[in-house]
C-alpha cells in the first residue's frame, strides 16, 4: 500500500465511459461525486491489504465526519475494496479514495477487470437499482442454498444495509465503483 | 457435563469470544478476515454439534457487540442456522441483537425471514 506515491495509470486516449447508478431521479444521495479527495491508497490486487486499509479509513472517516456516516462508509469502503482485490486485475493498481464534495460524501475504488466480471457487476448494480432489498433478500438466499456463482452480498449491503448510493463508471477496461451519501 | 461450554475457544485478534452460560456464546469486536471460515466455521460447527449432544432446546448467540462483520461473516451465521434446520431434533438458534448496530438489524430481519422455523431475534440496547 502507498499513500499518494502514485498516481493512478493513464486512461486510454480514445476511452468509452459507461455510467452506472442504483439511485433513482429522486435520491439526494446520487450524482457525480467530484470534490476534495481527503484520502488516496493504492495497492494491488491479490494482496492483504484489506484488513488494515479498512481499519485506517474506518477510523480517518470516524475522525473527519459524523459518526453514523462514518459507520456507513466504513462498509463501503469495506466491500468495494473487498471486490477490487478479489477480481481487478493484477496489472494495475487499485486506487480507493475518501472523497467529500460540498452536500456528498463517499468512497470510490478503481481497478481494471476483465469484461465478463465488467458485465456481471453492471447487472447487479441493475438488479440493485431495481430493488435492493429484494436483492439483498435473493443474494442471502443464495447463501443458504451455496448458489453459484458465488453469492453477491457485499453491494447488497452497501445498498441495503447502509443505504450508500452506488456509482459505476465504467471507462475502457477501467471500472469505478463509488458509493456515497449526504454529508 | 455440558460439552456446549467444554468447546474450545478460538482466540482471535479482533472478536471477542466467551462462553457465558451453558447454552450462550458472546461475541464482540468486528470481524474483518477475509475468509473468517478458517477460524470461525469450525467453533461454531463444535457449538452446534455440542448443542444437539446436550439437547439443547435453545443456543443464544450473543453478537449484540459485533459492530462490524464483512459478508463472509453473515455467511457463516446462515451457515449454522442452516445445520440447525437439518437436523431432525432441533434446537432454537436465538441471536442477541443490539438495535444500534445497523448490519444486525438488516442482516438478521433477512435471516429471519428465510428461516423462522428455527431462528429467533432478541434485541437489546
């Protein structure tokens, strides 16, 4: 892990961007979040670095913002750093940021993937978009019944659980998740 | 003698582990291991097979301390709710819950809806 030693690899110089959001019209937690990054780390994936990147910003955010979106952020950030290490790609770093901007808050992860897990992560912010208790419902079931693949609970309860609104954006093969909230 | 409090307890960094009473076990802490199975799977699977041994009518998991869990650590709580429903002489698997700890509200009421035959939420705080 690095903090602000390096910058995150170029984007392509013709890129596609595709935007993915579970918040509807009406959610005062969705739109682009651009602002102030309060925190950058960069690892890589495959490594061990989730237990102490999640520590740290766990206790940064508990530190800098108001407890329950604090609370609500560490799990964010848990599960989207959980995602990037299990399924980016080892030839580029994973990128987490703490990012505040005047009303939103949140944490964004990038890392480059693979097309198939690129799709698989759209459907589901999808299916999340569409209903994300009913989702956190199915995926749970899956749980019990040791569905394959392999259940996908960790956006449910970025969803669900914590009500964080999930941003994908998806450039090249460069993906973005981000999830955020009201300051 | 109660083989339920004869388990061994795995002692772990960040979760808090104690056999309370003959028929509970209290957790606190967070549990953020990538794969908590390792440590977790295997106590919780000597717990349940102690609770049918002893005939146990009830087991109460006190996680009302748990402040933070990652998903593989739900999982392993549908796990042993899961053994509890296969068995054929059942025991009630009562979580202790804290209100203020937002995953255990949402986790558990999940839980409760695909298992209620043999689950059962208690909160407290």
């Amino acid at each position: 892990m690095a903090l602000f030693e390096r910058n995150p690899p170029p984007s392509s110089s013709s890129p596609t961007t595709t935007t993915t959001s579970t918040a509807n019209a009406k959610s005062r937690d969705g739109g682009a979040l651009n602002g102030r990054t309060m925190v950058r780390v960069i690892c890589t994936a495959g490594s061990g670095a989730l237990e102490y990147t999640h520590a740290f910003i766990s206790a940064y955010a508990a530190d800098h913002l108001r407890g329950a979106v604090a609370q609500r952020l560490s799990v964010g950030a848990y599960e989207l750093l959980s995602n990037a290490l299990n399924f980016g790609s080892v030839s580029s770093d994973i990128v987490l940021e703490l990012i505040e901007a005047d009303t939103l808050v949140g944490v964004r992860v990038s890392n480059e993937a693979i097309q198939a897990r690129i799709s698989m992560l759209s459907e589901h912010l999808l299916r999340l978009r569409s209903n994300a208790e009913q989702t956190f419902l199915e995926e749970l079931r899956r749980s019990v019944t040791g569905g394959i693949p392999r259940p996908m609970l960790g956006l449910a309860r970025v969803c669900h659980e914590v009500g964080l609104a999930l941003e994908l954006q998806v450039q090249d093969r460069r993906v973005s998740v981000t999830a955020q909230c009201r300051r | 003698m109660s083989q339920f409090t004869a388990v061994k307890v795995p002692k772990l960094e960040t979760v808090a582990i104690q056999l309370t009473d003959p028929n509970q076990v209290k957790l606190s802490g967070t549990i953020t291991q990538k794969d908590p199975s390792n440590d977790l799977a295997g106590f919780f699977k000597a717990l349940h097979a102690a609770a049918i041994a002893d005939k146990l009518t009830e087991v109460r998991a006190d996680v009302s301390g748990l402040t933070f869990v990652n998903s593989s650590a739900i999982r392993l709580f549908v796990d042993w709710a899961t053994w509890v429903k296969n068995e054929r002489e059942r025991y009630t698997l009562r979580f202790i819950t804290s209100r203020n700890v937002t995953w255990q509200k949402t986790s558990f009421t999940a839980l409760m809806s695909l298992m209620k035959e043999v689950l059962a939420i208690e909160q407290v705080t």
